[in-house]
C-alpha cells in the first residue's frame, strides 16, 4: 500500500483517541486515514473521497462486484466510530487498486 504510507491507519476497534485523531484529521482536511487496511478517506474541501482499496490483480470484476465491494466497505465505515464522526460530511466512494506507485481508479459509485 505504498500510495498511503502517510496515512494514519486505524482499525474499526481503535480506541476512542484514535478515533479522534481520525475524525480531526479528516474535519481539518489535514490528512487521509486508512480504516482497517480496506478504505482510504481522503478529506477534500467539500467532500471525503472514499476509496475502496483492491488489489491490482482483482481490476477486472464486474460493475455488480466493485457496488458489492462498495456496499461492504460502507456498512465498514457505518459500523464504525469513525463513520458515526463524519457523518455530517458528503462522502463519495471509488474503487481503487494500489499499484505500487499510487492509485488507479477502477469503478466509481454513482
């Protein structure tokens, strides 16, 4: 994953610290945050860019497989604090594969 190595990760069971600093630094827009290695949020001014993360050698599903990769990722984040701490924020979701260099968008939710 190294198109997010100056993410801050955090696992779906972090502590409420964690959590914080999450939820801090997606307000702020001050830095992505990768949650429990499956989406990157990536705060823009008037959005989070949610970014399902594949890896490259799964780039070849079909539209119906990265919506249920997307619905998964979104009962993920739903699941969360960290969901329950931006929920304010528009939220738009892409699937993704790292490839080694950064990212490749793959499918993009409508």
């Amino acid at each position: 994953m190294s198109a997010y190595r100056d993410a801050l990760r955090i696992e779906i069971d972090a502590s409420a610290g964690r959590i914080d600093l999450a939820a801090s630094l997606l307000r702020r827009s001050e830095g992505t945050v990768v949650l429990s290695e499956r989406i990157a949020l990536r705060p823009e001014p008037h959005r989070i860019l949610c970014e399902v993360i594949v890896d490259s050698h799964d780039s070849r599903k079909s539209p119906q497989e990265y919506e249920s990769l997307v619905d998964a990722a979104r009962e993920l984040l739903n699941a969360s604090p960290l969901g329950r701490a931006i929920s304010k924020r528009k939220l738009e979701w892409v699937v993704v594969a790292d490839d080694g260099k950064g990212t490749v968008e793959l499918w993009k939710a409508s």
